[in-house]
C-alpha cells in the first residue's frame, strides 16, 4: 500500500475512473447487442431506434476518452451495415 499521500490521492482517483470507464464500456456493448438482436429479429424499427441510442453512447465512449476515435467510427459503421442490410 502506498504511503505518500499523493500516490494514495492516485490511486483513488484512477479506482473511479476505471470503474466509470467499465460502465461506460458496457453501456455501449448493450446497445449493440440490442441492435444486433432486433436486426436478427428483423425487426427494423426497433433496429433503427437501438441503432440511434447506440451511435449516442458511441459517440458519448470518445468524449470520455474510453474509445479512440477510429474504433467508435468503425462500430458504428459496422451496426449501420447491419440496418442497412434489414432494409433491402
């Protein structure tokens, strides 16, 4: 255990950023399995609208510096694919 008080003030401050981090991620790993669920449902409405939510917390996982830019870009494109499929 840590006994300079700063290092101990880290350690607390990264804990709650880590646990933030795993919420976040997973929030994010949810609405995309919605969408993948109501797209193997074919269900496009309930696809579109899982897809919107999705794409915000996406978008919400790069402000927060828990996803790159590039990573957030490509899931995203890759839940769009799978709409765009349901309705051709």
């Amino acid at each position: 255990m840590a006994q300079i008080k700063s290092q101990i003030k880290r350690i607390i401050t990264n804990e709650k950023a880590r646990q933030r981090n795993v919420s976040i991620r997973s929030e994010v790993r949810t609405a995309s399995k919605k969408v993948r669920v109501a797209v193997e449902a074919k269900d496009l409405a309930a696809a579109e609208q899982a897809l919107k939510v999705a794409v915000k917390l996406i978008d919400s996982s790069v402000t927060a510096g828990v996803a790159k830019r590039n990573t957030a870009a490509r899931q995203k494109s890759e839940l769009q694919r799978l709409v765009n499929g349901l309705k051709a």
